[in-house]
C-alpha cells in the first residue's frame, strides 16, 4: 500500500491528468517488449483527437548491435543524471522511433501508481529530443504528422 491510496479517487484522477504532459518522464511496462522490467519513457507528444500520447525510450547504454551504425546512433540523445534525479547514471533516449499509447491508458496507470511519476524533462534536452525526431530517417512521415512533428 501506498500513500496515494488514502487518497480521493478525484485527487488521484486530477494529479494523472495534470502529470499527462509533454517532458514528463514516467515508469511504463510496456507489453510488446520482451522484458521482465518496466521502462522509464519520456512523454514527447500529444495527438488529442485520437487521444494518443507518443514516447521514446530512456536506455542506459546504446546497444551497437541494435544500432550498429553512426547515423543510428546520432538518434540518441544524453541526458544527464544530475539534472534529472530519477536517473540512476546519465543515460541516452532513443529518438530513432517514437511509440504511442493510448492516453486513458496512461491516467489510468498514474492514477493508481502515482510514483511511476518520475519528473520533467529539462527544457534543453527536450527540444534536441524534438528536433532529433523531427530529422530521424527512422520514422515515418505519417507518424511524424500524427504528433505534429512535420
């Protein structure tokens, strides 16, 4: 049990919404990776007529087998550890592809675990997220759109 839970189901709902947002990082599962932990993921867009969220991914190390060449590798971005607390050592985001899911999903997820709310995104490494998914050859034109990211 954890603090949150004492509190009012209104309270919880509006704390969710409220930390739904673009530079927010949170701790996700996400199910159609083959992993047994949860992933910290950065919130970097907003599609709110198909109530879609779009997020990359926080990874410790760039993996040069999944990435072997440089233009992949160009796609990650430093983030450091001591502006951003909930990091255990400095780690890259990976802005070679974006995913999404669902918003309710999200709110819901927040409103019954409010800790996997970890904390934003500094301002700097938010806009080279940005601009780094906007010039990724990786993702398609479609998907950029759908995020307003073309």
């Amino acid at each position: 049990m954890s603090l949150g839970d004492f509190f009012p189901e209104e309270l919880k709902q509006n704390f969710a919404e409220r930390n739904v947002d673009i530079g927010q990082a949170i701790l996700i599962e996400i199910p159609d990776f083959n992993i047994t932990h949860s992933k910290y993921v950065i919130l970097v867009s907003k599609n709110e007529v198909k109530l879609l969220l779009a997020y990359v991914l926080i990874n410790t190390e760039i993996n040069d087998n999944v990435y072997p060449s440089e233009y992949l590798k160009s796609l990650h971005v430093k983030i450091d550890k001591k502006r951003h607390t909930f990091l255990s050592y400095d780690s890259w985001v990976n802005c070679s592809e974006i995913k999404e899911i669902e918003s309710l999903k999200v709110i819901k997820l927040l409103k019954d675990k409010p800790e996997r709310v970890l904390g934003n995104v500094h301002i700097d490494i938010l806009k080279k997220i940005h601009s780094t998914i906007t010039i990724a050859k990786t993702i398609n034109a479609a998907t950029k759109k759908k995020f307003g990211f073309l």
